[in-house]
C-alpha cells in the first residue's frame, strides 16, 4: 500500500470511481464530475476563521433555541409550552421511547456533537496545529453528520402550529425564531466540506505549545 | 476539470489501480489491482478500512430496505396520535393527518407533509428498488439520470421524519389534563424506524455499481 506520489492532486469521483486532476477552484467555482454530474470539489469560500465564527453563532443559536421554548399554547386561560428537551421527556413518558431517543439524538446529542468537534477542529487549525483527537473527531464528522434533522424540525413546529391552531391560542415563543436563524446556518454549513481540513498542511498538536 | 471530448476516455479508478478512501477521500494506490484488495487495507491518513465497492452493498441495501418496508406497513395502517378532549376521542393516522390539514389548516402544508410523509417514503422504494435491480443486471440504461435519481433520495431521506416531530411537539404542547390531550400511537414509532431503515438503506447502496461494466456495455 503506497500513498500516490503527491495524493492531494488526484481526485475521484465518490459515485462513479471516475479520476480526475484537481485543479484550483475560482471563487464560485464548483467542479462537477463530467461523467455522472456528482459535486468533486468546490471553491471554500470562507477561511479557517470564517467557519469558525459560523460554528460559535451556531453554538449560541442552538443554546437560545434549546432553553427558550419554541411554541406556547393557550386553553381558556391555561398555557402549555413546548421545548425540545420537554418534547423528548414528553415523548418518553407517553410510551414512545423509541421516538424519543430519536428525537434526543437528531435533535439534540449528534448535533451538539458536530458542532463541538468542527469547533474544536477549527479552533486548532486556525494556529496551523493538528487538534487531539483530529483523525477521530473528522472520522466520527463523517458517520454522524447526516444524522443531524434540526432544519426538519423547524418545519414540523410550523406544521404542529397550524395544526393547533385550529384548537387552541397559539403563541410563537423566541425558542421558534433561534431555531429559524439555525436553520438558515445549517444552509450555508451544508456547502461547506470539512473534509478539506485532511489536506491542510498541519503541524502535530504538541503540549509545551498549547493551542 | 476540462470537459473532455469522449466520456468514455476517463480513466477509472479501479483501471488505474487507484482507490479513493471512503471516509477522507485519500487517493491511494493498490498494488494487488482487478478488484483485488487486501482484506486488512487500511487507509494511510485516516485508518479506515480500504474498499474499491461499499462492503456487501447489494445485501445490505436489500436487507435494510426490505426491513423499512415491512415497517412502512404498520407505519400506515396504524394511528400514530390520539387527540383526546372532553367529549370525543379521536384517531389520526398518516393519510386523515394530511386530510385534515387540507381541510381545516392550510392546504399548502398538506402538500408538504403529504409529500414528506408519503410521496417521499415511497418514492425511495421505487427508486432503490429500481437502481438495486438495474445495477445487479449491470444494465447501461440511463445511467446518468439513475445517478440524479440517487442523489435526490439521498437528499430528500431524512425530511420524512417531519410528522414524527410533528406528534412529538403536539404530544408535549397540548397537555390541558382532561381538556386535551395529544397522545402519540404505535404508528408513529414503525414510521420512526421507517425513515430510520430507509436512510440507512440509501447509505448502505453503492452509486458506482451504477456505472460497473459500463465498458462492457458501450
């Protein structure tokens, strides 16, 4: 098993195994595969530092959108309101406790995890260091990331509203506006790949420097 | 990349003996070339297992999505959520949840839940269905749309867990004691696991079967 001579100029396809010579991509620019269509590559329009500030907006979005409750119902003067985490305990009680792990997961733990990793990954990358942990954390960024569903649920509290509403007060509560400006983040996440960190030429973390 | 004359002329990765790791993307060569693999090729960068195919794609793929489908069943022909009140009682399941938003909320969002829970489900049937038995036959047909057609699903999977999340915030929402209550059903936990199957079963398919013995073919 030998590494090609220089691995970072070939590039291949991931759905059709097709080869390709990497090239530098202009602003914009996205590089599609000519065979079957599929994205290769595309221009990283922000820095180390620009994902790094859209990870600690994230952060803080996630924070308000988890403590603050997203909907409000009224019922001749009696008020109900819903968090995420009420939702998951709801759901445990009411005998779906498969539902609620799901939901605690995609909603809540894998999430946070990704987060957390990006940000610590980027936190070191930013100095030209390998973080501890680098190889396991964008490993596990590459197993959990498609299991994370927040902008799903920001859809399914519109549908849960117009379905109360027929019956109830509604209130929208600010927990429903973090999750709004979250899913907006998670918009521009979705172009960027953090698989470019592999190909950042970076030096091992070591103690006597820190971060 | 230069769009080059003839399609045909790209090099594969298998042809070139090249193998691109799955998880960091690392292009790495292979000596033991033809489909060949040491048992225990690990990648250089990130240690991960070297495969030229996904590992048992066909198998797996079918196994998952043959196991989401017999969830899908009960997903919807049980209720998934109990509205109860003072006076009545009342079941929903998938198709009367969209009926009754048609009917008494909005009708756009009846077409987005109809979509996300019913339309988008099956499409993923279809679809991989159809690319596991034309990708098993090694057919040339349409090779390219039956690529767009894996993306989409890979894409659109997830969105079906809209009306899990849907019962879930109405169960915690509207709990007035005896007033009203919003319970949620079996029906929800089988179309939980449904969405859950299926999105493994996309992940699990190999899209470059799509194009294997495309030189044969041509």
């Amino acid at each position: 098993m030998l590494i090609t001579k220089s691995p970072e100029t070939l590039i291949i396809c991931e759905e059709c195994d097709t080869v390709y010579r990497r090239r530098p991509l202009a602003r914009g620019e996205v590089a599609r595969c000519v065979c079957c269509g599929a994205q290769l590559d595309s221009h990283q329009r922000f820095g180390v530092n620009g994902v790094l500030a859209l990870i600690l907006t994230a952060m803080i979005m996630f924070l308000l959108a988890n403590v603050w409750p997203v909907v409000t119902l009224g019922l001749n003067g009696q008020h109900s309101s819903a968090t995420l985490w009420g939702t998951i305990i709801a759901m445990w009680q009411e005998q779906a406790q498969v539902v609620s792990v799901l939901a605690a997961m995609t909603l809540f733990f894998f999430p946070l995890a990704k987060m957390l990793s990006i940000g610590w990954l980027l936190w070191f990358a930013r100095n030209g260091k390998r973080a501890p942990g680098f190889k396991q954390l964008l490993i596990g960024l590459h197993y959990f990331g498609p299991w994370t569903m927040s902008e799903v649920f920001v859809l399914g509290a519109l549908v849960a509203i117009v379905k109360a509403r027929v019956y109830f007060d509604v209130m929208a509560e600010p927990g429903i506006y973090a999750y709004a400006v979250l899913t907006l983040l998670i918009t521009v996440f979705a172009g960027i790949d953090m698989r470019y960190l592999w190909n950042l030429k970076l030096r091992p973390w070591t103690m006597e420097h820190g971060p | 990349m230069s769009a080059p004359a003839k399609v045909q002329a790209l090099p594969r990765a298998s042809e070139l003996g090249l193998i691109g790791c799955h998880v960091c993307g690392l292009v790495c060569r292979c000596p033991g070339a033809d489909g060949g693999v040491a048992a225990n090729a690990c990648c250089p960068r990130c240690g991960c297992a070297l495969h030229r195919r996904k590992p048992a794609s066909y198998s797996r793929t079918w196994a998952l999505l043959i196991a989401a489908f017999l969830m899908y069943l009960p997903a919807n022909l049980l209720p998934i959520m109990r509205t109860a009140s003072l006076n009545d009682i009342d079941d929903n399941t998938i198709l009367t949840g969209v009926l009754e938003l048609w009917t008494k909320g909005s009708p756009d969002l009846a077409v987005i839940v109809f979509t996300a829970s019913i339309l988008v489900p099956m499409l993923k049937f279809l679809v991989l269905g159809m690319l596991l038995i034309s990708s098993q036959r090694q057919t040339g047909w349409a090779r390219v749309q039956r690529a767009k057609l894996y993306r989409l699903v890979e894409f659109i999977g997830y969105w079906s867990m809209l009306d899990v999340f849907v019962v879930s915030l109405l169960t915690a929402m509207v709990r007035f004691s005896v007033l009203s209550r919003v319970e949620p059903l079996p029906g929800v936990i089988f179309f939980g696991l449904t969405v859950v199957l299926t999105m493994l079963a996309s992940m699990s398919f190999d899209p470059r079967l799509i194009w294997d013995g495309r030189d044969t073919d041509d």
